[in-house]
C-alpha cells in the first residue's frame, strides 16, 4: 500500500516536473522555447504568435493549417504538459531544424521546426505538427 502511495504521488508532480524542463532547455533557440511557454500559458494561439513573429509564413494557410493541428491534439490527447527535445540539425549559413515531441495528457504530438538566423535573432520559416512522427522526423530520428 505504501509503495503505491508513493508511485500515486510521484504521478501527481509529473506535470511539475516537465513544466521545469520546459524553462530550461538547453541548446535550442529561445524563439522555439517561448512559443512552448506562450503554448503552455495561452494556448495554441499565442503559441503561433510567438513562433511566426516576423516569419515569412506569418499568417499564411500554412501557419492556420499547423495552429489547427495544435487544436486537433489538445481535443485527442487533453491537456499540453510539456516537450522532450528529440533533436537539432544545423545547416550552414544559419539555419537549424528542430524536432520535439510535445506531451499531452494522453498522447503525444511531433515537431519541427525550421529556424534561419536574421541578424541577432532566430526567425521560424516553416514548423510542422503531426501525431505520425514518420511526417515531420527525418528517418535518423524514428
């Protein structure tokens, strides 16, 4: 009884302790990480305001088609709870892809990122949200 205890209250900080993981991951862009934060605190949205500000694709169908993925997970899984970083690829000159999993209650759902650096600053070109890792993985990370 004891040992379930235990395991019952370890479940219950989950969801605190990636929220922590969250502020601090390291090796990727802060533009991809406050969009997560945004995404945790205001929800898809917001998420898609932080990660296209000054983007090419700012408003476009595409980012309306990713936004939609972002609603369709929450109304699968539940709740967003946090991200595992997967993997980060650069490119020379200046441009990066990087891929999550994003945590929900119930399910998770894939990311990438493309990110070119404008200046000082990351700026995302294109991002892609899938629940099939094989449409926005590359065959190395499945």
């Amino acid at each position: 009884m004891r040992k379930l205890a235990l395991l019952l209250a370890a479940i219950a900080f989950l969801p605190v302790s990636l929220a922590a993981q969250d502020a601090s991951a390291p090796g990727l862009p802060g533009i991809v990480t406050a969009g997560l934060e945004s995404y945790r605190s205001a929800g898809p949205d917001a998420a898609m305001r932080a990660w296209l500000r000054g983007s090419p694709i700012e408003g476009s169908s595409e980012a309306g088609a990713q936004a939609h993925q972002l609603y369709s997970a929450q109304h699968i899984y539940g709740n967003y709870r946090g991200f595992e970083p997967i993997g980060v690829k650069s490119f020379p000159p200046g441009t990066r892809a990087v891929y999550l999993v994003l945590d929900y209650d119930t399910g998770p759902l894939f990311a990438r990122f493309l990110l070119y650096r404008s200046g000082a600053a990351w700026i995302v070109t294109s991002l892609a949200f899938n629940t099939d890792p094989d449409q926005v993985l590359p065959a190395d990370m499945q």
